[in-house]
C-alpha cells in the first residue's frame, strides 16, 4: 500500500489531499475546520481528517508533496524587489519576516506539522504542475490538452500543454508580471472587493453592467495577443512593488479611486466589472483555441484560479473547439494539494491510470460529512430547538416560509 499526503499552504486557501494506491481516500480546505474565510496557515486540521479518513498515522504515510516550489518564488519576489528598488521596499520588508519564518524552511514546517514523526521524502513540484495535475489525472480523458491560468505560481502566470495516460509535459508558460489572473484582481481591488478572495464577487457584478471599459483595458492596460497571452502596461500597476494592486495611472484612467470596501456600489462599478469580465474571457477563448491549435487535442481539461472563472468557462465551452472540457472543482490553489500528490503517484511512481482511476474525482465532496444522529446529538448538547424532517419537499417548503416571513 502506497499512500501520498499532499499540501497547499501559506497563500490562501490552504488544503490537504490523501491519497492511497492512487484512489482519493479525502481532500479537504483548512478554512472548514478553523472558520477563517480562505485560511492560509498550514492545514494540520485538514491533514488530521485526511489521515483519520484513512485511519493512518504520519509515520505511516509513504511520501508528502508541497503544491509548489517555495525557493522558485522566493527568488521570483527577490529578483522583482530589485528590479524595481527602491521603489518595493515597504511591500518587501512587509513579505520578508513570514517567509524567514516558515516558507524558507518548509521541509522542517511540514515535519513538525506532522507531529515529527514523518522522516521520508518530501517533493516539492512547479505550482502550475500541481494545477495541471489536478485537472488531468481526475479527468475522465485517456489523453487531453491542459491549459493552467493564475494569478501567479513561481514564475508562470499561465501555461499549457498535453497529457496521455500516466504522464503530463506542460510545453509553454506566460511569465510574471503579465498575468490574466493578476488582471483580474486588479479589478476586484478598484472595485473595492478582498483580493484572492472577492474575484467571484467581480463575476458576479459583471452581468449588471455594460463593458464599456473594455477598449480602454484593450488599449491601455494589456496588449491581448491572438494566442490569448498578454503583455501588461506595468505603469498602471503596483504589484510588483507596492502594498496595493493599481497605480494613480491606473485610477485616472477610470475616472477615480479604489471603491472603498464596503460602500455602494454604482452603474461605474458595473460597467468597469463587465468590461474586464469581457476582456478576459475574451484571453481564455484565445488562450483554448491556440492551445487546440498547437496540441490537436479533442478534449481540454482546466485549473487554475482562472478557471474558477464559470462564465468564461462557459463560453469556452459553448464557443471553443473542443469537443469536452473537464474542470478541476477545487481549480485554485487549494486543488493543488490534490494535484501533487496524483503527481506522484502517476508520474514520479510511474503508475498507470487504470479504468477506474478515468474521472476518479467523482465529485467535489471529498471533506467530512455527518450522519443525522451526529447532527442530533451535536444539538441536543448545545440545546437547540429543531425540527426534523424525512421529507425533502416538506423540508423545502418550510424554509421557503421561514425566509419569506423574514
């Protein structure tokens, strides 16, 4: 028996993901045991469920896999602070005391995170390895072309190429600073949502606008190639050297500043959220079609926090050239975890997909669940007036008349 943990932690959304002679035994995100909205600290709940769900110890398991490789992207922040010094020197001392503390020294994190008792190998593989592992391995493709789109992992900001069988080969990477998912958030930030985590936010305020912003972006902000890669006018930016994600560039261009957290939301707002939604599942759809183009695959499978996008997904879908599209649920960093450790097994172990490891996710419900008698129990403990139901539709309409008595 060969069972592989797999980690993403440190960023956002932090997770583990067990898996034991290749079959997903349970995956689970930090943020559902601790309540903390897209916990970035290290997943030792989610480990411990993961664990228990297999009803292993951490000395048991046979290899632990880190979704990226944290030297890459500490030499990537190093290198950025001195292309633009001194300007990064604020956003640099603010950076430098987490990863003195834990990211530089991750094997030795990981180990006490497993009560010490783990002393075998850790992998560590490219963050946009783990996204592509996560969306081709699950899949129910023998072989598939891959496309990852992100904000940024080391380096990469997007990349793709192909998988077949047991293997995957990413064959191109757009590099950092040029980035759709890094785009993307710049908008959340102006329009006044948490970046890494109101992006869905952004979507959805998108359809309640006009993109009449969107030949600005187009002609100011990025140029957007045919093959959907993009170049950005970093003078409108501040990510690469500030605390914040746009520039005053960035603000006149729009006709004023960040929206302010929290405040009203106006038809500007809308409009300016409906242009970049345009913009890029406009890049997506190029990105699907060069990537079709190049690989001559039939079949596209996703990840990536892009790919959380659904409304670009949609539209490559119903408008691209593939004939299916398969999405990693968990497409952002949190599905990394499942990633690498399916990377390990299949192309480190050299182990075959079999039958029925075609389209093995099943699903996105792979966290705890509860019976009702665990449920009852919890609430008489706690007291709590219920009621409950055996008939669904009952249960449904009850509800319904609570929420409109509200």
């Amino acid at each position: 028996m060969t069972s592989i943990l797999g980690i993403s932690a440190f960023y956002h959304d932090s997770a583990a993901a067990l898996i034991v002679d290749g079959r997903i035994v349970a995956a689970a995100q930090e943020e559902r045991f601790t309540r903390k909205k897209h916990d970035a600290s290290f997943p030792e709940n989610a480990i411990a469920y993961c664990l228990s769900e297999a009803g292993l110890a951490p000395e048991d398991l046979d290899y632990v896999g880190f979704y990226d490789k944290p030297l890459v992207k500490f030499e990537r922040l190093l290198e950025t602070y001195l292309a633009f010094s001194p300007a990064g020197l604020k956003s640099w001392l603010t950076l430098l005391p987490n990863w003195l503390k834990t990211r530089l020294h991750l094997p030795r994190v990981i180990k006490k995170g497993l009560d010490g008792k783990y002393r075998r190998r850790i992998v560590f593989p490219e963050h946009h390895e783990s996204h592509a592992a996560s969306a081709f391995f699950p899949s129910p493709f023998a072989e598939a072309a891959i496309l990852t789109v992100d904000g940024v992992g080391e380096w990469a900001t997007a990349s793709y190429g192909t998988g077949r069988d047991n293997h995957i080969e990413l064959t191109h990477e757009m590099h950092y600073p040029h980035s759709l998912g890094l785009l993307y958030t710049a908008f959340t930030y102006y329009c006044g949502f948490r970046i890494n985590s109101g992006e869905y936010k952004l979507m959805g305020l998108a359809p309640y606008g006009e993109p009449k912003y969107a030949d600005r972006i187009l002609e100011h902000l990025v140029d957007l190639r045919p093959d959907g890669s993009l170049a950005m006018h970093l003078e409108h930016f501040n990510y690469c050297q500030g605390l914040t994600m746009t520039s005053s560039k960035f603000h006149a261009l729009f006709d004023g500043p960040p929206r302010a957290p929290e405040s009203p939301l106006t038809e500007r707002h809308m409009d300016i959220a409906a242009s970049v939604q345009a913009v890029t599942e406009e890049a997506m759809l190029r990105m699907a079609r060069h990537v079709h183009e190049t690989t001559g695959m039939r079949h596209l499978c996703l990840a990536g926090g892009v790919a959380l996008n659904c409304v670009a997904n949609g539209r490559v879908l119903r408008e691209g050239p593939f004939d299916e599209v398969w999405i990693q649920p968990a497409a952002g960093d949190a599905g990394g975890a499942l990633g690498v450790a399916l990377l390990i097994w299949h192309q480190l172990l050299d182990n075959p997909r079999t039958d029925d490891q075609l389209d093995c996710q099943g699903g996105s419900y792979l966290g705890p669940e509860f019976s009702n008698n665990q449920v009852r129990e919890f609430l008489d403990s706690a007291g709590a007036v219920y009621q409950q139901f055996d008939d669904a539709e009952e249960l449904c309409h009850h509800v319904a008349e609570l929420i409109a008595d509200e």
